[in-house]
C-alpha cells in the first residue's frame, strides 16, 4: 500500500480475507481494511471499521491504537489546513 497500488491490495482483500490463519479471521481482515482505509486517506471509513473491533491480543490492540491516534491527527490536520 505505501506503493500506491491500491486496486491490486483490494483485490487481494476482497478475493483472500479468509485466508488468515487465526482464531478471529474476519476481526483481522477488519483490521487491515482500516490501514487500507487509511492510506487511502478515507479516514472516517477507517475509524468506523476501526471503532468496531475488539483485540484480546496486545500487539493488535497496541496497532489499533496507533492507527487511530494516525487517523485522528491527520484528519485534524486536515481540517487545519481547510480553515
């Protein structure tokens, strides 16, 4: 994704989410649909997708967190620049 192909990353999303071996498949695809989101700079999609997972894991959970605080400050800046 930091290529900018973008369309190639969906397709593989779309086609593969099953694929990934865990207990919680369908919350990990989740998780990677909100960095898609992101670097896609549709950033309410990304926290709407984000805002909905739950992670028992402490590595996801600690992504996750990341990921909003990045979501959240660039929307602000963002918004910064329009005003």
């Amino acid at each position: 994704m930091l290529q900018g192909d973008f369309d190639w990353v969906w397709i593989f999303y779309k086609n593969r989410h099953n694929i990934f071996g865990s207990e919680h498949p369908e919350t990990y695809f989740q998780f990677n649909l909100a960095n898609f989101w992101f670097y896609n700079k549709a950033f309410d999609k990304a926290l709407d997708t984000l805002s909905s997972l739950n992670f028992e894991e402490l590595h996801y959970k600690i992504s996750a967190k990341l990921l909003e605080i990045k979501i959240l400050w660039n929307w602000n800046r963002i918004f910064c620049l329009q005003n």
